[in-house]
C-alpha cells in the first residue's frame, strides 16, 4: 500500500479512449449497485461509460492509500451533494473529488484538506461569450473581452473550469453564487489568484489552483486549500486502464 505525503496533491486523469471494450464489465464491477444504477440512467453510451470510469478510477485511487477493496468503499453525502470517502478508525484521513466529462475522467486525491477537480471537452458548442456576461463575475468579463479573438476559447475554459473546481472543493455546488468570486490570469492565461466579495468569506491566501491540458480535446482545473498552498506538490499522472484494473483487481492481504 503506498502513502500520500502531506504536502502531496495527486492528480490523475483516464481517458475513455483507451479503454477495451472488454476492460468496460471489469470497471463497472468496482462499483457499488447504487452507482451501476445511476450509471444506467444516463440517455446516451458515451455519458454511461464515462461515469462508470470516474466512479471506478477513484475508487481504486482510494484503495492505493488504504487498506480496503475498491468494491468495499462506501461514501456519505454531504447537504449540497458533495460525496465523502467514509474512513475508519486508523484509515489516512483521505479527501478526494472527481469529475468527468465526454471522452476523460480525472480524480484528486489529498490528505484532510478541501479539494476539487473539473475536467471539460473543450470541442462542445457553447456560446461563450453569452454565457460568460450571465456566469462570471465582472472583472472576469472584462478579461475575456480584452483578449484577443484566438484566446478566447482557452480564457473562457479557463475561468469556467477554475470555477467549477473551487465550488467542488467547498462543497457548496452552484448554491455559491458564480460571480461572487472572481479569478485573475496571467498572460498566458494562467490563474494568478482569486479575490472575493463581502458574500463569501473565505480567504485568497489559502488556496492553491493551478490549469492543466489534457491532449487536444480537454482542459482540468485544480483547487486545493491549505494553510501554505504554495508548499505542496501536486502529481499527475494519466492512468492506463490496464494497470488500474490490474491493481484493483488484486487480491487484498
């Protein structure tokens, strides 16, 4: 069983795409009934599937840094829907969250600290402009619109999946209003920080967020707080199903 350092932030991504339809019954398997049935009211295959390898990948990420089966994790719900690892006595005090979206799915992994993950397929239609002056708040707006026409895109993406990432490691979903806190980037469009207005309090020194591209087609955002956020390292990793199962699928001692 390996350890999660303190000041450690894993990461880790699996792309759809490199699952073999033989390996999908394996992945499902590690699911809990709850989950295969949520899985299966999901309209289209590709959104099923998806869902499943989230759901499979961390589960089998917790059982890397605990002593417990990936089928035997069990998961409590926070008020605004958030899910928590239910741990025992003795157990690495875990904090994980998930995200998945068409084609990816991605997991991250701390120790006892708030933590949240987005993924996006960047290749979908969206009017992003118009949903950028409805969302974001207005110094985001204002940065969108002074890039140029070709940084759109990726500026958008950028503040939508930073966002989404910080609203899941506070655990309050879309009740947090989304202009009621405002990134930064830099040039290259990389988050320098966050600032909030007098309806949220929270504090910007505390946290951590960083981008990342996954192949042509997706984008990842990362929030995570600690007392020195500029301290921990973050891993990343893409997972190979084969390796993922093999591990999974092993018998516990």
């Amino acid at each position: 069983m390996a350890s999660l350092g303190d000041d450690t932030v894993l990461l880790r991504w699996l792309a759809t795409e490199r699952i073999g339809e033989a390996e999908w019954p394996r992945l499902a398997a590690l699911l809990d009934d709850a989950e295969r049935a949520r899985a299966a009211r999901f309209h289209f295959e590709r959104d099923r599937r998806v869902f499943t390898a989230a759901h499979a990948l961390l589960r089998a990420t917790l059982s890397d840094f605990a002593e417990v089966a990936p089928r035997d994790w069990r998961f409590s719900i926070g008020e605004k829907g958030k899910p928590e690892a239910i741990l025992r006595a003795g157990d690495a005090p875990l904090r994980a969250n998930i995200s998945h979206t068409r084609g990816l799915a991605a997991v991250a992994l701390t120790l006892d600290r708030p933590v949240g993950v987005d993924v996006e397929w960047v290749k979908r239609d969206s009017a992003t402009l118009e949903i950028a002056e409805r969302f974001f708040a207005p110094d985001e707006c204002a940065q969108l619109f002074a890039r140029p026409a070709d940084q759109a895109e990726d500026t958008f993406f950028a503040f939508w999946t930073l966002k989404e990432a910080y609203i899941k490691a506070v655990g309050l979903g879309l009740s947090l209003p989304l202009d009621a806190f405002a990134f930064s980037l830099d040039a290259a469009g990389e988050p320098r920080g966050i600032a909030f207005t007098p309806r949220i309090e929270d504090d910007p020194a505390c946290w951590r967020f960083q981008r990342f591209r996954c192949g042509e087609e997706h984008v990842m955002a990362l929030a995570v707080s600690d007392p020195e956020p500029q301290r921990l390292a973050v891993v990343t990793e893409a997972v190979d199903p084969a390796a993922l199962l093999a591990r999974a699928e092993a018998p516990t001692r």
